[in-house]
C-alpha cells in the first residue's frame, strides 16, 4: 500500500514502464483485435449491425474485459471507480453542457431508418468504448499517476496527454487525420477528467464519454449532412474558453 497526501493507496503498486505496458495490450486488442476479427467475419464498415458487432463491439469487449480485469489484478477497483478529490460545484457546468450537446448531436432520423437493432448495437459499442477508455485513462491512468505523488494539476495534464497520444494509432485506419483527432481527443480527455471529479465517481465520465461517440457516429449515417452534428464540436470551444476564464475556480479551498 502507498499513500497519497494523507490518503492511503490499497493494493499494487504499478510503475509508469508498467503502465504504458498494459497500455500497448489495449491499444493491440483494440487495433489489430479490430482488423482481424473484422477481415475475418467479412466485415470492414459500421454501416450494418453485422458491422458494428465484428469491427467494434467485439474487440472493444475483449479491451473493456481486459481494462477491468487489470483493475481487479491490481485491487484498484475503488480507486478507479470512486474519485474523492472534489471540485467546485460549478464544474458541473462541463457533464451538463456535454450533455446538451449530446441529445442535440443524435441524429435520431438516420438511427430511424436503421431500425431498432441496429442503434442498440451502435449504442452498446458505444458504451464500451466509454467504460473501456475511460477506465483505462480517467481510471487506470489518474489513479497510476497520483500513486506516484503528481499534484492534481499534473494528473490532469500527463492523463490528458497520454489520451492524446495513445489516439496517434489510429493512423492505423485513418491516416494523417489521427493527428488533428488525437489533439482532440487529448482535450476532451480534460473535459472528462472534470467531470470524473465533479461527479465523485468514474461513472458518469464513462456513460457521457459513449454517448458522446454515439451521437458522433450517428450524425455520419445518413448520406446527408446532419446539422445537429456541429453540436458536439461547438461543445469543445464552449467548454474551452468557461475552464479558461474560470481555471482559478475549479479547485475547492481546502
């Protein structure tokens, strides 16, 4: 056991070269996991539930399996799960105002026309792109971090950053445009950091993060734009420039 402040760490201890390890399992499960069981059925689209099933929501499984089963391992469950370093109660601003830009992202037509099976799918794939990053980045990934004694300000930025990056694979399948993505990606991750801390658990950061990605890929369905799509994306400003102003406020007194 190590301790943190005066707030004491149960269970193993695990180095950064360990972490980027466990990583790299992760980023394989979910990559190459992805391209292999998708050749193998077949399949290299999302356009079709049989889509969906065999490019994402399989290997996904097998990383949110893995992510979890890590957890268990290592006997971080609680401090994965629960965050007991609070922020001030405005900062619920950042699940609200993604929140918003969620239900207004969806593009509820398109789903329509895909039928039912196919947006429960979607949505479930979803979920475990969530509950799968989140717990290895916002879980695993901050708690590694405050073991080591970083101040909550370097957590944010090194788990932040490390989200970023790991986004660089998906050169993989999608070329130069992972660079913009991973820039992206790597702020979101701050925004669900916060929401992490706000919301005293890994919970809600997990479920908005997949629904997130749902309202996203909703929106390239249809063979039209979908106007509601800019939500999600003008979330991003919006958030910026209030943490920005506010970014004196976000920590409590004590």
């Amino acid at each position: 056991m190590t301790t943190g402040g005066d707030r004491p760490y149960p269970g193993r201890n695990l180095t950064y070269l360990g972490f980027a390890a466990i990583v790299v399992v992760y980023l394989l499960l979910l990559q190459a996991g992805g391209l292999l069981i998708g050749n193998a059925a077949g399949e290299d689209s999302m356009d079709t539930t049989r889509g969906v099933v065999f490019t994402t929501l399989i290997p996904i499984g097998l990383a949110l399996v893995f992510t979890y089963g890590v957890i268990a391992r290592l006997g971080w469950t609680r401090s994965v799960l629960v965050d007991d370093k609070p922020v001030n109660r405005w900062v619920w601003a950042v699940p609200v105002i993604l929140g918003i830009a969620i239900l207004l992202g969806i593009d509820y037509g398109a789903l329509a026309d895909k039928g039912l099976v196919f947006t429960l799918v979607l949505l479930i794939a979803t979920q475990f792109v969530g509950w799968g990053e989140e717990g290895m980045f916002r879980g695993i990934g901050v708690t590694v971090l405050r073991r080591h004694g970083l101040t909550e300000g370097r957590v944010a930025l090194w788990s932040s950053l490390i989200f970023g990056v790991v986004h660089l694979s998906n050169i993989v399948g999608h070329g130069a445009s992972a660079i913009p993505q991973a820039i992206i990606v790597g702020l979101a991750g701050y925004f669900f950091y916060l929401t992490r801390r706000v919301s005293g658990s890994n919970a809600v950061n997990s479920v908005l993060h997949g629904l997130f990605d749902f309202a996203l890929l909703s929106g390239s369905l249809a063979s039209t734009a979908y106007v509601g799509t800019f939500a999600p994306i003008l979330a991003y400003p919006v958030l910026a420039v209030l943490l920005l102003v506010r970014r004196n406020a976000i920590e409590t007194s004590r």
